[in-house]
C-alpha cells in the first residue's frame, strides 16, 4: 500500500453485551477457537488497514490483554470509560489515528463473519474516487426489526440513516439495513463527528449521523452484501453458536479445496493446519496449534489439542491427544490418551487405554493395551506389555523410566522409578522393577507358583457344606 493512502481500522468494542449474560466481555466469547474480536481485526488487516484501533470499554483489561498478546503493536486500544453512543466511540478513537491514515474503516467489534474482500472493495472503491467522503455496506435482512434503515432519494442515492426506534411506521417497512461497515475518508470523519447531536430516542451520539452529513458532501455509495450472515452481529449465545457452525464450515470448505477429506461432523478450529490426503473423519475435533501431516488419518471422535501428527499416521477411533507429537506412519488407539510432551515416533504404536505423559516412544516402539507411560523414554522397538506402569510418583517427586532400545517388559509389570532397563533387555511378567536392569539380563521378581494336586474338589466340597449350613 503505497504511503499517501494509509488505512486505520477502528473497531467498536466498548458495549457490555449484556444479553451474553456472561463475566466474559463479549468480544473475548471464543468461536473456533478464537475470540470473536480475532475475526474482526483479521479481517480488517486482510482488507488492507495498516493498523487498527479498537475501542474497549466493558472489561477492557481483558481486551486489552488480549489484543497485545494476538497482535502485538499492529493493534492499539481507545478507551471509552462511557458508552455514550457509535458516534462518541469513533470519536474517541480519532485522536488515536495517525495523521498520515487517508481512509479509516469503522467496524463493530461483534460481527465476526465479516468478509474481507467485500470490505476491501469499499477501501478500493473509496481509495479510487478521491472527492467521495464515506461508503458503506448494506443489506436485507430477512428481519429488520431493530436495526437502522437506509433511506434513499427519489433517484436512489442515500440520504441518511434511521435508527430502528426513530423511524416512522412508513420508514419501518424499509427492508434495506444498516450492518455498521463504513469506509470514510479520515479528514471528513474529523469534520463530521463533531457535529453530531444526540437528538434521538436513546439520547445517544449516533455514528450513523455522519451518513447523512456523508450524503451531502458527494454522496454515499454502498456495496449490498452477498450473505446477510456476513455482518450478522452478535449478541446472545444462540447467535454465536450459530456463527461457529458457519466458521467451521468455512474453515472445513477451506481444507477441502486444499485436498484434504474433511466429514461434515469434523470440528476443525482456525489456526489449524490440515496437509493434503489427510482425512478428517466424523465427531473429530482439532484444536489450536494442531498440524494433520499428509495422508494422515484422524479417525472417528479423536479430540487434538496442540497436537502434531506426522505424515500417514492413524490416529484410531477417540483418541485423546494434547501437546504432543505423533510420528510418521505411527497408529495410535482406539482410546489412547496423549497427555501433554509426548512424543511418539515413527511407526510406533499406542494401543487402548495407554495413556502417556512426558515420555518419548522411540521408533517402532510398543505399547498396545492398558498400560500408563510417565515420565519415561522408551528406545526403538522396545514392547510394552499390557498393565505396564511407570510408578513415576512418589507422593512428592516425579522420577523418570528409562527403558533401553528393543527391551521387552512383561504384562503386568510395575517399573518402580527412577529406574532404568537396559538394552535388549527382558522384564518378566508381573515383576515389579525396583532397581536398574543391565542390557540383555533378565529381571523377575514375583512369588514362585504351587501346584496341589487333587486339591481343587475338596476345597470345592467344603465350601458347599458351609453353605447348606
Ligand atoms: C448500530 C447502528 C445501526 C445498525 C446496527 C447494526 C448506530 C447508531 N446504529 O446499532 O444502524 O443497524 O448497529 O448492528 O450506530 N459501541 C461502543 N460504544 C458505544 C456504543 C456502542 O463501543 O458507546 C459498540 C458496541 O460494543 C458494538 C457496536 O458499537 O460493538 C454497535 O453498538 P450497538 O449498541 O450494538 O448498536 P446498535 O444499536 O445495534
Ligand atoms: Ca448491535
């Protein structure tokens, strides 16, 4: 964007959202995976604004937090202590606008389907007809109950806009709204806002003043949008369940068109990188940082949080994973849970009800039923046998197992740590490890079997008489 057409975003963000009924601000209320301001800013940086302001109020700290920590310094904060109305928050945005911004675009901080092509062809629209003061969105709602109306001349041009409660009965019937998306002209904002009046039923400054005012001043034109859900603001927890679903089917479609099979009941939040071939199955639910590696599969109801999953892997039906890494061609599940730092390598299997923590599964390791790996590091090829347990916790500390390259530990074997099992190793069957194992010894430590013969029908004959008893 070249230097003499600098555009600032301001977003409004101060109202309260009371109708969320909520501790929450309601622009933090997350939708796949982020919260609802995250969209809005986003799609005014993709639309081409340089920087972007936002308006807090209602729990600003919170907003605030959270902005720098998304945004670092491309977002700044104007701090409404009143809500005085849409005009008196741009209004104490303003001072905050580099003199250098020729167009700003006013957007409010709740209409997380925002388009941001539809909102760059008002910037370009205004940016080409340099004597044009303001443009705007507008749409038709299949209600316009409650939002302002576009009134038009004769000819069709836009004279104004009517606030929902200071319109006429006639005014009413006007099926054309007000979705609260300008692009105006810096210098005539500065000069406009100033002389709105709260003149209205809620005694408020309205920002849509300015339209009129616009009107006069060369005229408004306006772009109607595509899809009434784009501007959908909101404002209860149905309306946001509503946008979820549609984020989630934008970003679904997204990864489809990229070459990936996405089931329709899959959950995949933003931020989430999905490789070619991989496949999506139903009731999956991939979250914040998680990365599907090409090929991959991430089958029925398995939940990802963090999770990075290498190419042609198979994560099996209800798999539970967070903060983890799964390996190339690894096969995790059904019923596995990765708790957070484990790291399973390549062709490596975790079977049901394993579940691991800060432990690494070295190549080709095994552990296929019923076991719990924490705080450990097994080498390549080493198996697991079913029951398996690394006591890693003492009631204070946690200690480490460290299990060698191709050892074998027995079913139903307790690894007492720290201890550590050599290479090539072999821990018998229900032996409970309390101290370090050499490479290639065998550990066993249980009660030696006794077989008495003839002994299981007496003892058959003796229990039956004290029942008759
Ligand atoms: C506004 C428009 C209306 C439009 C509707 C679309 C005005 C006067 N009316 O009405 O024409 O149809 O949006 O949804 O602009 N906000 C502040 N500070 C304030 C007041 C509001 O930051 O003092 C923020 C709110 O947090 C919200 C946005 O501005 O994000 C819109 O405010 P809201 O009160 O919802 O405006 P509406 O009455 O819905
Ligand atoms: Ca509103």
């Amino acid at each position: 964007m070249s230097t003499e057409s600098r555009a600032t975003a301001i977003v409004l963000a101060a109202g309260q959202g009371t109708r969320m009924k909520s501790a929450l601000p309601k622009v933090l209320h997350p939708l796949a995976g982020r919260p609802m301001i995250h969209y809005v800013v986003d799609a005014a940086i993709q639309a081409g604004a340089d920087d972007v302001v936002v308006v807090v109020g209602h729990g600003r700290e919170l907003v605030e937090a959270y902005l720098a920590k998304a945004f670092g310094d491309r977002v700044r904060t104007a701090v409404q202590a009143e809500q005085r109305g849409t005009g008196h928050a741009v209004s104490v945005a303003l001072p905050q606008v580099r003199d250098d911004a020729d167009l700003l675009l006013l957007l409010c901080g709740d209409t997380p389907l925002l388009d941001a092509s539809e909102l760059k062809g008002l910037v370009t629209l205004l940016r080409d007809a340099p004597a044009l003061p303001l443009a705007m969105l507008t749409v038709k709602p299949a209600d316009p109950t409650g939002y302002g109306r576009i009134l038009r001349d004769a000819a069709g041009n836009v004279t104004g806009i009517r606030e929902h409660k200071d319109c006429s009965r006639e005014e009413r019937m006007i099926g054309e709204t007000n979705p609260g998306v300008y692009v105006a002209r810096a210098a005539f904002l500065r000069e406009a806002i100033p002389q709105i009046r709260p003149d209205n039923a809620q005694r408020e400054l309205y920002l849509t003043d300015v339209v009129a005012l616009a009107a006069k001043a060369g005229g408004v034109p306006t772009a109607l949008v595509k899809q009434p859900m784009n501007v959908a603001g909101i404002n209860d927890r149905a309306q946001l369940a509503e946008a979820e679903d549609v984020l989630h089917a934008r970003i679904a479609d997204a990864h489809r068109r990229a070459g990936a099979t996405i089931r329709t009941s899959a959950r995949i939040d933003a931020g989430v990188a999905v490789e070619p071939d991989a496949t999506i199955e139903h009731g999956v639910v991939l979250r914040g940082a998680t990365k599907i590696g090409p090929g991959a599969v991430i089958d029925v109801g398995s939940v990802l949080t963090d999770v990075a999953v290498a190419a042609g892997a198979n994560v099996k039906p209800y798999t539970i994973a967070t903060s983890s890494s799964i390996g190339e061609k690894a096969q995790i599940g059904p019923f596995s849970h990765l708790r957070p730092d484990s790291e399973i390598e390549a062709d490596a299997h975790v079977g049901n009800f394993v579940e691991t923590k800060k432990t690494r599964l070295g190549k080709g390791a095994k552990a296929n039923h019923l076991a719990y790996l924490g705080d450990g590091d097994v080498g390549p090829g080493a198996n697991i046998g079913a029951g398996t347990i690394f006591c890693n916790y003492d009631g204070f500390k946690k200690h480490r197992t460290e299990i060698g390259e191709g050892a074998f530990i027995g079913s139903d074997s307790q690894l007492v740590a720290p201890v550590r099992i050599g290479k090539g190793a072999y821990v018998a069957t229900g032996t409970t490890v309390t101290r370090d194992v050499p490479d290639d010894a065998l550990a066993i430590a249980r009660v030696k079997q006794e077989n008495k013969e003839g002994y299981a029908s007496k003892l058959k004959a003796r229990l039956k008489a004290s029942v008759k008893k």
